[in-house]
C-alpha cells in the first residue's frame, strides 16, 4: 500500500507541478507578445521537469535525497507563483493581500510533502535504509 | 475503545490520521499493525468516501478549494473514522 500511495503522491504532484507548468509556459511561447518572457519560462521549467524526473527516478529507488530534490522544485513552484502574486498586487494596489490565494497554492504540496515524510507511507523509504 | 491486541494501547488519531491505509493502523505503541475488522471498516470507509467525493468534486474551482474545501473535509473525514474506532462501531479484527 505504502508504495502505491508514494508513486500516486509523486506523479500527481510531478503533473500538477512540473508538466502543467510546463504546457502553460509553453503555450505561452506560442500566443504571447513578448516570447523573451515565455521563452525564459519555458526554460525554466524544462530545467524543473528534467530535475523532478531525475528525483523521481531516485524516489523510486526508495533514496530518501530524491524526496528532498523533488519537493525542492515543487516549492519552487509554490515560491514564483507567490512572488507573481506579490507582484500582482501592489501593482494593481489592491486593498486586500492575497494571503488565502497563496496559502491555497502551498496546501497540496504541503499535505503531498506531509504524507511523505511523516505518515506512515515515509516506510517505503526505510526499507532502503536497512538494507 | 479498540485497543492494540499486543500492547494494549488505545488507537489514537495520529495513528488514524498517518495510515495510507484505513483497514491497517500502525499500532503507537508497539508499532505493531493493527488490521480493522474488513466488514465494518469497510462499511464506514465507504460512508466516509461516499460523502465526501461528491462534496469536493461539487465545490471543485470554487475559490481556495484546497484551503477552504478540501482541508476541511478531508480533516472532518479523519475524524469521523478515528470516531468510530473509538466508540467501537468500528471493530479490530481480534476484537471482532
């Protein structure tokens, strides 16, 4: 069960936060005006993709330092779309600060990050330590 | 109460809340596993999981779904099954 769950857990948040940036930022390069942003997003995130694949090959060796490589690039994400938000806001000058908006973005890698490091699916990783 | 057969230590919520599997609770004791009866955990797992799919798949895109819906009733779901447990309408399979 432990290893079912870790490879679900790595592959929707390797969709959710590296591919999904990805297509974004690379349908951006194909619609957008300026394509020197884009082009720097997709970069960017191509750099992201290759490093999360890497990690996961890792993760499912069952070596612990993946994880930690993997939930880099994760919050990565988390990191940028708050800064985009930050951004935002005081050049809109907004009243209020989009606090709820940035603590939605970092719930599921933080409940993704919880599960693997502190529930009981963690184990999946102990086994390669024994050995 | 359900108790670790082992040990004897009452299931406590961390317990239920860390397992990837609900039919499984590693015991905080002994670290022991601790397997639900399959009949009644079975029964409530599926009470919990019918209610709550069709809450999230309903407020799904609605504003800081993760934060505001998703958080609330994945922790509401934890609670009502460690509830059970507890008072026992929930059964381990030695006590069963």
């Amino acid at each position: 069960m432990n290893k079912f769950v870790v490879i679900g857990t790595v592959v929707i948040c390797f969709i959710s936060y590296g591919l999904w940036p990805l297509a974004a930022s690379s349908f951006l390069l194909l619609i957008s005006d300026d394509p020197i942003i884009a082009f720097s997003s997709v970069a960017l995130w191509s750099v992201a993709v290759l490093v999360q694949v890497v990690a996961m090959w890792q993760i499912f060796k069952r070596n612990l330092k993946g994880l930690h490589l993997f939930f880099s690039v994760i919050f990565l994400y988390v990191v940028l779309f708050t800064g985009d938000e930050i951004i935002v806001y005081f050049e809109s000058e907004a009243t209020t600060f989009p606090f709820f908006s940035i603590l939605n973005k970092a719930v599921f890698p933080l409940i993704a990050a919880w599960v693997l490091y502190y529930s009981d699916a963690k184990d999946f990783f102990q086994h390669h330590n024994r050995e | 109460m359900s108790k670790c057969s082992k040990c004897d230590t009452n299931i406590s919520f961390m317990s239920v809340l860390n397992t990837p599997n609900p039919l499984k609770v590693k015991c905080s004791g002994c670290k022991e596993p601790i397997h639900m009866d399959k009949v009644t955990g079975g029964i409530a797992v599926l009470i919990i999981l019918a209610i709550t799919i069709p809450v999230l798949i309903n407020f799904y895109g609605s504003e800081n779904y993760w934060l505001m819906i998703v958080l609330p009733v994945v922790a509401v779901a934890e609670v009502t099954y460690f509830l059970l447990i507890k008072f026992g309408m929930v059964k381990t399979k030695d006590a069963s």
